[in-house]
C-alpha cells in the first residue's frame, strides 16, 4: 500500500496563477443552443474559466505563482533545493519542463528538478514526491509546481469537455520543520482503466499521423481529434463517485477523522454535481467544502492548489485547521492526504496577460 | 372480500398514473417523444442520452421531484429506461420525494 506518513515536513504556502482570457460558459460555445449551455452551468456550476494564451503553458503560470509566492514568504529561489512539476502539459515533449523552471526561477544548478506526468491526481502525487524528498533524501525546501493548460488538448467543440476543463498553474512550498503536524498521504492507481481519459494519439505508441489529426465526430457525439483529450464521462463518473469516494472513506476511518472533524476538504474540482455528491457521501458539511469550479472550472493538477490558494487569500490563513485532499484522475491514478494546517500564506491568485 | 379486488386496482392504477409521470419527464427533460421511450430505451438507442445528459436527467429528477440520488444509483440509472425507472419509483416509494409524498397521502 502506497500510504505513508511524513513526519516534520510542512506545508508553508501556496500560490495561484490564472491566464487573464476568461471563457464564459453561457454565451461561448455557440456550437451548442443556448438552452444546452444553461443546463450544462446548472449541473457542473462552471460559468466559465480561464484559457491561456497562444505561447502561453502550464510552466508559465506555474512560474508566476512560484514567483509570487517566494516573494511573499521572503525566501529566496536559491534556498530551494528541488522543484518538482507535475503536468500533462508540458513545454516540450523532452526535457522535463522542471530543468527549464530551475533557470528561469533563478534557481541553483545544485537542485534536483524534474517532471511528474499526471493530471488531476497531480498535486497528491507531487506532494508525496516534496514530502519523500524532504524526509528520504533530507532536503530543506522542495518547490512543488502544478498547473496544466487543459485547454490545449481539448477541441473546442466537444462538448464533454470544453464545459468544464480550464487552466491554472501553482507553486507550493515544502519545508522541512520538526514541529510540524503530520503529513499522510496515500496514492492508488488503477491502469486498467486508462482509455477512460487520455489522448490517444500523438505519444510513441500511437504515432502522430494526417489521419490522428484529423478532426471527426465521434461515437460519442464529440467533436475531436485522436490528438485531443477524450473522456468516457460516464465511467470518470461512475470512477470518481465509487472508488474515490471509497478510497476517501476508508482513508478518514483509518485515520479516525470524523466528518465533523474536517476543518475543510479540498477536492479535485471535476464538476460540480459531482463534487457535491461526493462531498454529501463524505458527510463532510457544505461549508467546509471550498470550490473554485464556478470560475476556474476544473484545471487539472493546479485544481486543489488553485482552490487553496484562492480559498486562504480570500477568507485567511488556516489556524490548526484538519484538512482532508483528494485529486483523481487520469491514470487512472486518485491520491487522498491529510494533515493539520496552520498559518499557510497565500498572496491574491494572480492574473498573467 | 369485496375490497381487496378494489385495492389491488387502486395499487395498479396509481403505479400506471407514477410510471406514466416518470416517462414524460424523462422525455422533456430529454427533449424526445414520450412514445420514444420504453423500458428498453438505454443510452445506445437515444443520441440525446449521452453522459453529460445523463447528470442532466438525474440532476432534472432530484430538483422536480425532491429526491436524493446516491452517485452508485446515478450510475446505474445510466443502464435503460426500466433500471431508471425502477430507482426513481423506489426513492418516491420510500416517500422521500414529493410525488411519493403526493401518492401517499392520495393513497390514505
């Protein structure tokens, strides 16, 4: 079992950028009638969310929120000892985007930097990695980036998808502290199910040709590409109300966290009707439960960073605050972690033209 | 004796009038014909009922009727017409909804 407990690793704060360009749920998407676009924002509650620019990636916003955050807690780039930048889109196919972030953050050669190709589930697998460097291998401070530009793999008249997928990147700070509360984090994947959600043209095993590129209505009703993001909704659903919300469950029992004990859940922004029910399976009240799908959408790996950051910058820094994460995705990959947070800083989310 | 033959069509009459209820919102909601719809109406056989649909329809459902459908029954709704049916009739029977509730009290 994936499940482990960091002892004196802390997380010290978190940072969100967003592309200024805001898509709006309601009056884009003229391909579907305007009755369709109302029922789709009533049921995932995503008015709409930001797309990035041409030229502009998920490092981008990932390097203006490590930017604003390092600046704001007054730490230097050269006090960071790793960066590790989890992304289902990167800059370049090869090398990992991480190596391109040590330089443009001004970062020492001395570090350790590199990529982690996951999606949604991206954040609970980054910080396994920050916390496993910072208690396995005794680094002081591990800069954990996670953002995606989503948009870009997402044709935009697909109708599964351009509701509800944004962009976003983070940057979250690690450090070593032995006064600390625990950091337990457990991972579970399931490959099985991978063709749910994925791309599947375009990579090694399926070469991009004229024909992957080649945009058609599919089975579905989806318009799209072998090179653009498919997803099986009905089986992320059945995924994501079933096993993760099993997973969470089980989790919290172990760990003898009670409903009433979580100070607040941050969820993988998917959708808002499914965030709802998971959350109302949790038992986990309303309240307790912050969402930022209403403007962000879902941004992949930056979704739970990004809802915290906006969360704490605008309501305030958590004081001994019982927090519980899920992130579940692509993968099919889903992670859970908890820990106690306190005094987490996080600057206003900023806006990047 | 005269009264239980009574009360058995009473029974059946009103699961007729609930069933009937359940198809025609289930076509507005889907924007098709009530007569497109029968028990073996699934997902494959109506464009319409696609996966976003779906959530739309079960979504649809709670807010009209005032039930609570559990992720694992939203799931299985996804089946054909007669499962969906099914889990509403059996959510408006425990009298967690509001024709469940109308039903009752017509029923008293």
């Amino acid at each position: 079992m994936a499940k482990s407990v960091f002892k004196g690793v802390r997380i010290r704060g978190v940072a969100g950028a967003v592309p200024a360009g805001k898509v709006n749920n309601l009056t884009d998407h003229r391909f579907c009638t305007e009755d369709e676009r109302k029922k789709i924002v009533a049921l995932t509650k995503v008015g709409g969310y930001r797309k990035a620019r041409k030229g502009m990636t998920a490092s981008d916003l990932c390097q203006a929120a490590a930017e604003s955050l390092l600046e704001g807690l007054n730490t230097s780039p050269e006090d960071i000892d790793a960066i590790v930048f989890t992304t289902m889109t990167p800059d370049y196919r090869v090398p990992s985007t991480a190596c391109l972030l040590q330089d443009r953050l001004k970062c020492r050669t001395t570090i350790a930097a590199y990529d982690v190709n996951m999606g949604c589930s991206g954040f609970m697998v980054g910080l396994y990695n920050a916390c496993a460097l910072i208690k396995g291998a005794g680094l002081k401070r591990v800069l954990l980036l996670a953002g995606d530009t989503q948009t870009k793999l997402c044709h935009d008249q697909d109708k599964n998808v351009v509701f509800l997928l944004g962009d976003g990147g983070t940057a979250t700070l690690l450090e070593a502290d032995p006064a600390a509360e625990d950091i337990v984090i457990e991972l579970l994947t399931d490959g099985s199910r991978f063709n749910n959600l994925y791309v599947p043209a375009g990579g090694f095993r399926c070469e991009s040709t004229a024909s992957t590129r080649e945009v058609r209505e599919q089975a579905d009703g989806g318009l799209r590409s072998d090179e653009n993001l498919y997803m099986n909704g009905m089986e992320i659903f059945k995924f994501s109300a079933t096993d993760v919300v099993k997973s969470i469950a089980e989790f919290m029992e172990a760990e003898r966290i009670a409903p009433t004990d979580v100070g607040a859940l941050f969820l993988h922004q998917a959708n808002g009707f499914m965030n709802e029910k998971i959350s109302r399976k949790l038992k986990v009240p309303d309240a307790r439960v912050p969402y930022t799908i209403g403007f962000y959408g879902n941004t992949g790996s930056a979704s739970i960073p990004l809802t915290m950051a906006h969360h704490f910058s605008t309501v305030g820094q958590p004081t001994s605050q019982r927090t519980v994460f899920s992130g579940f995705g692509v993968g099919l990959s889903w992670g859970v972690a908890t820990t106690v947070l306190d005094g987490v800083y996080s600057p206003p989310v900023v806006e990047l033209a | 004796m005269t009264g239980q033959p009574a009360t058995t069509v009473v029974g059946v009459t009103a699961a007729s009038s609930l069933d009937e209820r359940i198809r025609e919102l289930f076509a507005t909601l889907l924007q098709i014909s009530p007569a497109a719809v029968n028990d073996d109406t699934r997902p494959a056989t109506v464009a319409q009922w696609d996966s976003m649909q779906h959530l739309i329809l079960v979504s649809g459902f709670e807010e009209e009727l005032g039930i609570e459908v559990d992720p694992e029954e939203a799931v299985d709704m996804y089946e054909d017409f007669a499962t969906f049916k099914r889990i509403v009739r059996d959510k408006l029977g425990s009298g967690r909804g509001a024709i469940g509730a109308a039903e009752a009290t017509r029923g008293a």
